[in-house]
C-alpha cells in the first residue's frame, strides 16, 4: 500500500518522495535517456518517443521538462559538458609544473574521457552543430573553467603588451583545434594510440606558451 501524506507546504508525499523530488527524479531519467539515444542514434535519428521509451515515462512527462527534441539535446549536451570540465579541469588542477604541463594533463583527461564512452563523443563533438548550438556555446560549456585559466595567463605574461589581441579569437582556435581533432580520431575508430593525439594537440599548446613569453620579452636594447 502506498503511503501518502501531506507536507507544510501543502505538497504531497507519495512513497517518501514529494511532487518536486518526481519531478527531478523524472528529468534526471529524461537526461539518462537522451545521453542514450543521442548518443547511440544521433541528433538527427532521436524523437521523443524514443528518448521517452529509453526513460520508461508517458510522452506528456517530457513536456513536463522540455518543449521540444532540441531542448532536450541542448540539456544532455550541457551536461556532458560539465562532466568532461570536471575531468579536464581536475588534471589540470592536479597536475604538477608549468601551465603547459598542466595543458597536457588537461588534453589527456579530455581524449581518455570521449574514448571510454563513444556517445560522449557524438554528443560534445559530432553532432552540436548539427543541432544548431554555436561554437561560443559549446565552449562556455565545455571550456569555461580553462578559458578562465588562459586569459589569466594572458594578463599574468604579457600584461599591457597583448592589450592588442582578441583573446577569445586565440583561446577559441586552440580549443577549436582539439575539438576537430577528436572528432578524427573518433570517425576513424580510434585508431592512433592516445599519447600520439595528445601530443599532437599539445604542440599547439606549447606554441601559445613560447608566444607569450616572447610577447612578454622586452626587445634587446639598441
């Protein structure tokens, strides 16, 4: 028999959980499901049937979250975009030395996570644009924590000197550069071995370092 009772605020409990507590509980299984689906059929193939069959709730509960396909893609890519941040972000912290050390540890979090799981891949790489979200979305999402970190790297090193730079226009073509690089290394299967991707993105990395320091020289004295 389920019990039911009644909260202060006039909620009620059913089985231990109120109205607010289902309601997330469903979105969680909603976003469970999408991670699922996109990420097996891709953006294109997925309905809201599908992702409410994978989620096991009537189609009127997904109304109940999102309004449409797209909005439930944009919610599971945030998501896998928080998860892959909080990777990259915990080598990049974690890991000893210089920033560009730190940068390696940071592209090897990220390559290991969209390899141990190939619907990640799909839905942080290969099929964002398909479904509309701007490269400046993705990198809000995905990135924010190391654009962060690099435009403090900007200031700490040069300071007035790289006044002239659009920073975002670097730090975006970096991170543009990994992005299309996974997606290879995905469409082909994975095939090179992961510390050749890495260090095949790293070089870039360590190219933006020694520009800085060269930006942060002052010219010999004539």
């Amino acid at each position: 028999m389920q019990v039911i009772t009644t909260l202060p605020n006039g909620q009620r409990r059913y089985g231990g959980a109120s109205a607010d507590e289902r309601r997330d509980e469903r979105r969680e299984r909603l976003i469970a499901a999408g991670l699922q689906v996109f990420g097996d059929l891709g953006y294109q193939q997925a309905t809201k049937r599908l992702i409410c069959a994978q989620a096991r709730l009537a189609d009127r509960y997904f109304h109940e979250h999102f309004d449409s396909v797209h909005a439930c893609y944009q919610a599971v890519h945030d998501v896998a975009c928080q998860e892959a941040a909080a990777r990259v972000q915990d080598a990049i912290l974690n890991a000893p030395g210089e920033l560009t050390l730190r940068a390696r540890a940071g592209l090897r979090a990220f390559f290991e996570h969209i390899q141990s799981d190939p619907r990640r891949a799909r839905i942080l790489i290969k099929d964002f644009s398909a479904a509309g979200l701007s490269a400046e979305h993705r990198v809000a999402q995905q990135y924010g924590h190391i654009v962060d970190l690099l435009r403090l790297r900007f200031r700490q090193r040069c300071g007035d000197k790289a006044a002239h730079l659009n920073i975002d226009y670097v730090i975006t073509g970096c991170i543009g550069m990994v992005g299309q690089v996974a997606m290879l290394w995905m469409e082909r299967g994975y095939d090179a071995p992961l510390d050749t991707v890495v260090e095949h993105t790293f070089y870039a990395w360590r190219g933006l370092d020694l520009w800085l320091t060269d930006l942060a020289t002052p010219p010999p004295s004539v």
